[in-house]
C-alpha cells in the first residue's frame, strides 16, 4: 500500500463551477470603480485559474517525510553557526520522526478511501482518530536516537518527545488503555509496513513529554533550560514541516549574511558618512541595545546597518508606519528581500503582484522566511502565553535581531509582554536593540527584574543631546479652547488640534465650521474608506507650502501619520503621549520659535478614564517649569524621565499593571492558552467592527452576493482576501468598553464578522467634510 501525507485536491464540477462564475459576476458587477486594476486582474485571474485546474499529484508520505529533513539541513547549512549540534540533531530526528503516526490507517482511510472490507470499515466507523503527532512519538527510541546522535539526557530525550507529540495542536485526551488497543490494531501493523522493518511502539512516551494538552494540563514547572530547548526543536520542526506542507524547497527566502546587500546599500546612500548613533550601532552589532534616538538622528538606518546582513525583523506600534518602512527600504535602498506582515500585508502583495502571485510573497511572510521582515508586534510576540503553535517565533528569533522602534507608544500590558519575551530571545541567542524616542525609567527598572540588566545584557545610550534642534516653546491653560483665537490662526497658519476624545473633536469641529471653510476633522469613527481618504488629505494639506487652515483629531495622529503642523494646540495627556503629540509640529525645526507654538489646555478630560490619574498629574505639575521657553530635546528626556520614576510611580495604575502582567506571563503553564486566545489577549481585542445601518441599506446586496461568492468551494485566497476587505471598507472598528452598546445588533450580517449600528453617519467625500459616525453616549467615545 502507499501511504500519503495530505487528501487529494477537490476539483469543481462543472455544475459547481457555474454557481461559481454566476456569483463572481454579480460580485464584480456591484463593486465598478470600487476595484483597483490590480485587484480586477486577481479576481479574474482567480476565477481562470480555478476553471483550468486539474488534479495534482497527491504527496507520498515518505517524499514529504524526505523534502522536511532536506529542507532542514539546506537552512543549517546557512544558519548551523546559531545551533549547537545537539540541537541540529534533535532537529533533524524530529524532522525524520514527526509524520510517521500518519502511517494509521484511520487516517490513510480518510485522505485516500482505502477498499478496507466491510468489516473493518464497519469497525472504524465510530473510532476516534488518534493524532498523528501522538503516534509518531510512540515509535520514538532513545537508543535508536542514540545511535544517530551519541548519548542525549533524559531531559534531551522528553524535549525531542514533547516536540513530536506537539507539532500540532490536538488534544491530549484518550486514556492510555484505549491509546494502547488503537496502537496495536490500527497503527502497529502499517507503520511496520511503510516502514519494512519490526519498530518497538512505547506508550511510556506518552508520560516522557513536559505537558500534556488536556484538562490536567502543566502540573509541574518546566525548567527553563529544558522549555528553551523545547522552544528551539519544536519551532524549528513546524517551520520546516510548514515550508514544505505550503509547496517550499527552503525554510528561507535569501540569506544576505555573506553579501550584506542592504547594508552596502545603505553605506552607498550615506556616502559612508554616518551620524554618531549610527556609527554606534554600526560599532555594536554584536551586542543589545537600548538607544534613545531623537528625531532626524537617522535612526531608521542605524537600525539597519546594527543588523549588519544577519536576519532581521522590525517592529513598530502602527500597520501605517509598518508600511512606510518597508516601503521606504524597498525604494529607497532597492532592496527587493523585504518582508511586511501584519493584520493587512496581504492587501500590499496583491497591489505588487506583477508575474507571480501576491499570495506566494504573503505564504513565505507568514512563515517568516525572509531575511528582514517588517511587522508589527502582535505578529511576534504570542510565544509570551505559551500557546501551541507559537514555538516558530522564539525559535527563528534564535537566529535573527529584531529591533522595537517607539516602545513607549504601548500599552503598559504589551510593553510587559515584550519584556518578558526579550528575556527568552535573549537567554536563546537572539538579539534585540530598543530604538526609541523616549525611555522612561521604569522600563530599564523592569528590565532589570527580568534579568535584563545595563552593561551587563544590553547596552544603554542616550543620544538626545546631539539634537540641538529648537522646536519647541510651549504654553498652559487651565481653560477651554477659544473658538475665535482658533478661527483667527487658521487664516494665517497650519493649525492642528488634538482632542482626548471624539465627542470632545466633534463638538470643535461643528463650532468652529460655523465660522471658517477650512476646518477639517479626523478620527477612528469614519467608516475605513472615508478614513483612508482624510489621512490622505491630512498629509497633503501638511504638505502644502502656503496652505492655511485647521485640522481637529485625536490621539491617532500621535504616532501614525507624518505630518508637521506650524502651530499645536492639544487637552492635556500624559507626557508619553504630549510628546508625540509635539512631534506634529514644527517636526523638521523649520523655524526657531519665538512666541509659543505648543497651547496645552489642562482640561482633565480624559483623566482617570483615558489616562492614569497618577501619571497625567505628574506630567501636568512637572510640565509647568519648561513653560514659556524653548523647550529643548535634552529637556524632554529629563521631563519623562522624571514623570515616569520608578519610587515616585509604584502606586499608580500604570505600574501595577506592568508588574501585574509579568507576573502573569511568568504564571502561564503551557495549554492554558490556545493560539486564538492568545491573540486576543495580545491585541487586548475589546473592539467590533461596524456599520451604519444607513450604509449598510445601501449595500445589502453586496454583502449577500459577496458571502456567496467567498464561500465558494476553491476560491483563491487573494480573491476571498479582496472581497472581505471591500466589506472592511465600509466599516468602523467600535471599541467595547463595558458592554456591547443597545443601538450595536448583538448578531451579525450573515458570513461575516461586522455588526450594524443605529446610528447617524455624517460624511461627504466630495468636500471631505463630516462628523464620522456621530454617538451620543461618551463612553463610547475614548478612540
């Protein structure tokens, strides 16, 4: 008998073939001057390519089983240098090991249709498939790896187990007399066959794993020495069974370790002639790094030329940042090895698609193969829960740098995260390099609680003071904003308004549209499409030499967008944030100010509800002694770091809940996270997405066509990513504080995740103007 690793490939029928082409042209027919060249052309490429596919061959067990250990040894012929040989062993034997459980006949019978006899076809009609990673560790040998590899600890022996066991996440719940009879009557025999030879099957492996997946779960600490050489076998098993499952030859796209091709790239643009924080990280390539890079210090590039050829990733808090990056690296350094991943990448390698598929690109982001990748953290980071499935990252992190630009723009939950995971990057071998505007003291303290310590794991430099740059003169007032002062500056500059909240901007905006045209407002409750066409706007007003007018928002122009405004007023926030919030104006330092271009109202709106009570009047008391003066970048290094002392900020929110989430993720056993609960716990996923039901009325057919169409046996990936995000665009994410609010339908519009809501949607796209969405009770108004 032959044995196979996967099903066979459904192919339409001709009748199914029609409801499929009906649906696609009811679909592209609703959605004219709604989709770009590039995404008419997947669509129709989709549809050709499902009407000329034939059947492939189906994979052998035993070639797939070969190309994953191929596979493996190719990658360590490039990377060996990060691996002891042990590991590359363990490696290897887990390779070699994992699919032989799919020699059950169970499950040959469900991928191939075996003529098994009435008999037996009668008696495993009610059995329980065993999972393939379960069986394959029964027919591991300790003395056979021993005759591989040399002698292994026990320890060595249970890591190489657990990561076979493990290698998908299946639940762990059949009592050992069951699993021994299943062993010996549908197992045993064929996997003597596919094999030729007699194999000694243990079920005492079954107790030689660290964990068990099921209700019993953890019972006793792992080591760490014995979980990070968990991490390493296992991550390194699914990223090359992964490869090789998606149609891969190698675990990696390019390696430029030898040729260096960014880096050179870089010296090129820089005529070798490179700031002093660049010549820093060029210096310590070989070290961690906290660095404090202020604006124009070159940090992007110095961040680079730290990783010095060797695979990278770069992080960043925002997808709009994310894609500017890499858009820049491909652009401006021509550098065709990149990677984007994030929650919407897929849409960037449907739009670049030229001759090969946007979908290959996304494939081989997704598993992580390119030699620098750029993502945001939630893409990174899951490991910290110890979920099934999320040993890949610590494991190809083992071989890279990875670089955090702004941590100070997270949430004190992830910034706990990212510590933690640090810690573990850095007990494998990896290497990191914090790379950020401001870095409170607290974080180093907690660095340092996590055995992260200065000069001893990482090195620590300030760069502030090489900017002498003079931005910014500021001013504070305990008032409400002046309507008239605002009406009169915006005929004679750029002006921008930050709000703490959206009813607070709207109300502005509504008042101040009474006496100006160019009054436009900006914030996250416009429908995605209408958002995307005010951030467009937003930068090409900034951008505009003698343009004039005033632009309201609210806190996500901190940090996502590149605009500089001449002249700021901003509600008071913490100073984390006011700094970003500085960052919008006079950004490039195209003036030296001399009256104030930075109003800062301590209106408390937002306080205790938005920010930390303790942290926000901090910020305001300490701010008070920079006022009316320039205010210097050497100055906003001294002012957060003197709001964000460690003794001075151990009863505020803000600390107890960094120290509260370490404690938490040092608490974590393994399975009491799956990899989705993982993510939502991550992104602290609170939000829906929406749609006004006005909008909706409007485009009910589509979404009932569009559902069909999605649904659709063997429709590409690109083609269902598409039609989702044209769904997407007429939405607006909602964030759940308490509870879902009344006028938000419990339910959803059918085959999709999307919400109505009753509730009024001002916007003209034409004149760009409008309210967004418009909710009457404030607790739904903090975005």
């Amino acid at each position: 008998m032959e044995y196979y690793a996967k099903s066979k490939e459904k192919v339409l029928t001709e009748q199914e073939m029609q409801k499929v082409k009906k649906a696609f042209e009811r679909v592209i027919s609703m959605l004219v001057g709604e989709l770009t060249e590039v995404e008419r052309e997947v669509l129709y490429n989709s549809l050709n390519n499902l009407q000329q596919k034939e059947k492939q061959p189906q994979k052998t067990l035993r070639d797939h089983i070969k190309e994953t250990v191929l596979c493996a040894k190719d990658f360590f012929e490039q990377y060996g240098d990060y691996f002891t040989e042990k590991q590359k062993k363990l490696i290897l034997f887990a390779c070699e090991y994992h699919d032989y459980g799919k020699a059950d006949i169970l499950f040959q019978n469900r991928i191939q249709k075996l003529n098994l006899g009435k008999e037996l076809e009668k008696e495993i009609r009610n059995i329980t498939m065993i999972p393939h990673g379960h069986l394959s560790t029964c027919v591991i040998s300790k003395e056979k790896i021993e005759e591989k590899i040399g002698e292994i600890k026990k320890e060595d022996f249970k890591v190489l187990c657990t990561a076979v066991y493990h290698h998908h996440d299946r639940e762990d719940d059949v009592d050992d007399n069951k699993f021994k009879i299943y062993i010996e009557k549908y197992y045993k025999p064929y996997i003597k066959e596919f094999l030729n030879m007699e194999l000694k099957t243990s079920l005492r492996n079954r107790s030689n794993t660290l964990f068990a997946n099921n209700s019993i779960g953890q019972t006793k600490r792992i080591e760490d020495k014995a979980w990070y050489q968990y991490l390493t076998i296992k991550g390194m098993l699914n990223k090359f069974d992964w490869t090789v499952s998606a149609g891969f030859e190698s675990a990696e796209e390019f390696c430029d370790r030898k040729e260096k091709q960014l880096k050179k790239s870089i010296d090129e643009r820089l005529h070798n002639q490179y700031r002093p924080m660049q010549i820093y990280m060029k210096e310590n390539k070989n070290q961690n790094l906290v660095i404090i890079a202020p604006t124009g210090s070159g940090k992007t590039e110095g961040s680079l030329l730290w990783l010095n050829g060797e695979k990278g990733f770069y992080t960043l808090p925002l997808r709009v940042s994310s894609n500017a990056i890499y858009k820049r690296i491909k652009e401006q350094y021509h550098y065709e090895h990149v990677a984007l991943l994030h929650s919407s990448s897929l849409n960037t390698y449907i739009e670049e698609a030229k001759e090969e598929s946007g979908l290959v690109n996304y494939e081989r982001a997704k598993l992580l193969s390119y030699p620098l990748t750029i993502c945001t953290v939630d893409q990174l980071f899951l490991f910290a829960y110890k979920a099934l499935g999320t040993e890949i990252f610590p494991a190809t992190l083992k071989y890279s740098k990875i670089i955090l630009d702004e941590i100070q723009a997270y949430s004190p939950r992830v910034v706990a995260t990212l510590i933690y995971c640090l810690k573990t990057i850095s007990k494998m071998g990896g290497k990191f390099a914090i790379v950020t505007a401001t870095f409170p003291p607290v974080l180093k303290a907690f660095m340092r609680k996590k055995g992260l310590v200065e000069d001893k794991n990482y090195l620590f430099q300030d760069f502030t003071n090489e900017d002498q740059t003079k931005r910014h003169m500021l001013e504070i007032r305990n008032e409400e904003f002046d309507i008239e002062e605002l009406a009169e500056k915006s005929q004679e500059k750029k002006v921008l308004v930050i709000c703490n909240t959206i009813k607070k901007a709207q109300q502005l905006y509504e008042q101040l549209s009474e006496q100006i045209e160019e009054v436009f407002l900006l914030h996250s409750n416009f429908l995605r499409q209408d958002r995307e066409l005010l951030e467009k706007s937003i930068i090409q007003f900034a951008k505009e030499k003698n343009k004039k007018g005033i632009w309201i928002s609210t806190q996500i122009v901190e940090a996502s967008l590149d605009i500089d405004f001449e002249i700021l007023y901003t509600e008071m926030s913490t100073a984390d944030s006011l700094l970003q919030r500085m960052g919008r104006c006079n950004r490039k330092g195209k003036y030296e100010p001399e009256t104030s271009n930075i109003i800062v109202f301590d209106t408390k709106n937002g306080r205790n509800i938005i920010y930390d009570k303790d942290i926000y009047d901090r910020s305001i008391a300490l701010l008070k002694k920079y006022e009316n003066k320039i205010f210097t970048e050497s100055e906003k290094t001294n002012y957060i770091n003197d709001v964000y002392k460690e003794e001075e900020i151990k009863n505020s929110i803000y600390y107890k809940e960094i120290e509260d989430n370490l404690n938490k993720l040092s608490d974590i056993k393994v399975t009491n996270y799956d990899k989705k609960k993982a993510q939502e716990e991550f992104r602290d996923i609170r939000s829906i997405a929406v749609i006004p039901y006005e909008t909706y009325e409007k485009k009910e057919t589509l979404f009932q066509e569009g559902v069909q169409f999605i649904k659709s046996p063997n429709i590409g990936k690109e083609a269902r990513q598409i039609i989702r995000e044209k769904f997407l665009d007429y939405t607006i994410n909602q964030t759940i504080y308490y509870r879902t609010p009344d006028n938000i339908d419990k339910s959803t519009i059918k085959g999709t995740n999307i919400h109505k809501i009753y509730a009024e949607y001002d916007f003209d796209k034409d004149t760009k103007k409008g309210r967004g969405l418009v909710i009457q009770k404030e607790e739904y108004n903090y975005l």
